[in-house]
C-alpha cells in the first residue's frame, strides 16, 4: 500500500515532541501506534490514561536497532536470535526479559518486556531522531477497532494527541503477532506474520496458554477489536434477506446483496488484502447507522487465524 512520505521538518517537531515528553501518533507497517520515550514514566502513564487502557495490559516497546534492543532487555536468548534475523525489522514482537531501565508500569508489572523493530520508514526515522525506543500500544482508545489510517486516529483520539504523523493506509493492518521467548517459546498473539512462518524457523512453538498462567499473558481480553455497532460472525447464505435492510455486511470475496451497506475484503480471495482491509472496512460500516454488522468468516490458515482472531473477540459480547 502506498506510504505518504512525511517531511524532515513534521519528523524533527515530533522527535523533539517525544524527548519533551509528549505524545505522538505514528504509523507503523501494522497499525498506528501512540508512542512516548519508553524510559519516561510520567508519559507512558499518559498512554494509558488517553487510552483509558487497563494498568496490567502492558505496551510494547519498539526499537530501531540493536543498541536500543540493548537498553531495554537483559539477554537476547538464541531462540529469539533467530526469530530476529529471520523477521525484524517487521511485524514480530519478542518478550524477553526487561532491564532495569523499563518501568513496571510499560509492563504491568511483568519481569518482561515486549519489543519489535518495526520497518515503516515513518517509524524508524522517528526512532532513530528520537534517539530512544518508544513505547507504543495502538492509537486508538482501549477496546476499539485498532488504527490504519491517520483520520481513524484522529477521529477518535485528535484532541488527545500532541501530534499525529500521517503514514497513509498501513501494510499489514493485523497488529504484529506476539511470541514470548522463555520457558517455552508460545504464541501470545495472532498478528501479521502467520505463526506457521515463526515455526519454519524455530520449530513448534506452545499455542495455548496453560491455564493459571495468566499473567504470562494479559491483554488477551474475549471482548476487544470491538466497532460500536454490534458484530455476528455468520456465513451469508444464512442470512434472509428480510434481516439485511436495517444491517451492514463485511464479506471475503463477494460483496452481499440486500444490506444497507456492504463491502467485500478482498474479491480475489487473498487474505493479505483482506487483513490489509479488514480494520478500515469495519470503520467505515461502524459509521453506515446499521443495527448491526454482520461478517462472514474467512479461512482458518496463515493471516486467516489473526483475522478470525480480531473478528471473534470484536464479535463477543
Ligand atoms: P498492543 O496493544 O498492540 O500494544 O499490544 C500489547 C500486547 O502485548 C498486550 O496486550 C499483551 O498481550 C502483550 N504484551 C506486552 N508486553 C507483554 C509482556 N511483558 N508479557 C506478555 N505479553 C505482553
Ligand atoms: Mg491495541
């Protein structure tokens, strides 16, 4: 997708917005973050506060490069070494264990600590000005739909901000997929890179948290992803066409006849479009005043896992 190039001038305001403790929204090649200068304790709790964002779910910290990587974690293990060279930069977060300099507050008060490097240009410029890693959940308030265009975040949290860099439309627009490292390597997250790549490279990984190990893993919420117009995973064919008039539909490939509003993710069938579609085609039928957005499923495999994902807690009431 086509990224708008942002000016040196608009990347220095908000690099020097950050050092002094600001709040800046920025895109990345999953979805826009809100990002702060991780080691600022006072704005990493603004994050929180803007997002109205629960104090156990923890943020992700994103580098720009290996000497970052190093202010933030106490040891890179070999498992994530590989993870690394295979994936980064990009859509892959690593929890590894935090170094002092990392507040409890960024991690919930985990002995851990969640990284990527991200590899939108917007992004890594943005880090390398700042000259710190920066903490960055998405812009968007805690629960939402997540952010793939600049106006979905200022639409909903433009007053909040103290800027907001427009990328244009993100690449992925899944959030990254999440793998914490020790003891056992264990998929947190379905994200934008499927977890049968992560397993190409270090083999099986855990898929399902062992229960009681909660804190290991929060943030993984039933309710969140959610539009406010309510959402029903249903297959089309299921639905008459005296229950379409008042509602929206969000289809896979084919777009469906008899609703108020309707659009398709990806007429070719390709779930990297869909993914890439998949938050703002929900953005714009939240806005259509339906009764209710019904979606049809997608396929279970690579990024069909991270879709279904987001759909069944954006879903669950
Ligand atoms: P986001 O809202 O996209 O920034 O994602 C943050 C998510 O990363 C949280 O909701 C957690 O599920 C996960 N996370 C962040 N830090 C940790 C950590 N230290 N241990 C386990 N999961 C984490
Ligand atoms: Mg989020």
């Amino acid at each position: 997708m086509a990224c708008l190039p942002v000016s040196d001038e608009q990347l220095e305001r908000a690099a020097a917005l950050l050092r002094t403790g600001g709040i800046v929204a920025f895109p990345t090649e999953t979805v826009y973050g809100l990002g702060a200068v991780a080691f600022d304790g006072l704005a990493v709790a603004r994050i929180f506060e803007i997002k109205a964002r629960p104090r156990f779910d923890p943020l992700i910290v994103h580098v720009a490069d290996r000497q970052q990587l190093a202010q933030c974690v106490i040891d890179v293990p070999p498992v994530a070494e590989r993870l690394i060279a295979a994936f980064w930069p990009g859509p892959l977060t690593l929890v590894l264990r935090k170094c002092e300099a990392i507040g409890s507050l960024l991690t919930g008060g985990l002995a851990t600590v969640a990284v990527r490097m991200p590899s939108h240009p917007v992004a890594r410029a943005l880090l390398e000005r700042t000259g710190s890693p920066i903490a960055a959940p998405s812009a968007n308030p805690f629960g939402g739909l997540s952010p793939t265009r600049a106006e979905h975040v200022a639409a909903a949290l433009g007053d909040r901000v103290d800027m907001i860099l427009d990328g244009g439309p993100t690449e992925y627009g899944l959030e990254s997929s999440i793998i914490l490292i020790e003891p056992t390597p264990t998929l947190l997250r379905h994200g934008a890179i499927p977890v049968e790549q992560i397993e190409a490279v270090i083999g099986p990984v855990q898929r399902d948290i062992p229960p009681g190990s909660a804190t290991l893993a929060p943030g993984r919420l039933p309710h969140h992803y959610a539009p406010h117009t309510p959402l029903r995973l249903i297959a089309p064919e299921r639905v008459p066409m005296q229950e379409r008039t008042e509602a929206a539909s969000l289809a896979f490939r084919r777009v469906q006849s008899g609703y108020r509003a309707a659009l398709a993710l990806s007429p070719s069938g390709d779930l990297r479009i869909a993914a890439a579609h998949l938050f703002d085609a929900l953005h714009r039928l939240d806005a259509a005043g339906a009764t209710r957005i019904d979606v049809e499923p997608v396929p279970e495999s690579g990024l069909g896992s991270a879709i279904m994902d987001r759909l069944t807690r954006g879903s669950a009431r």
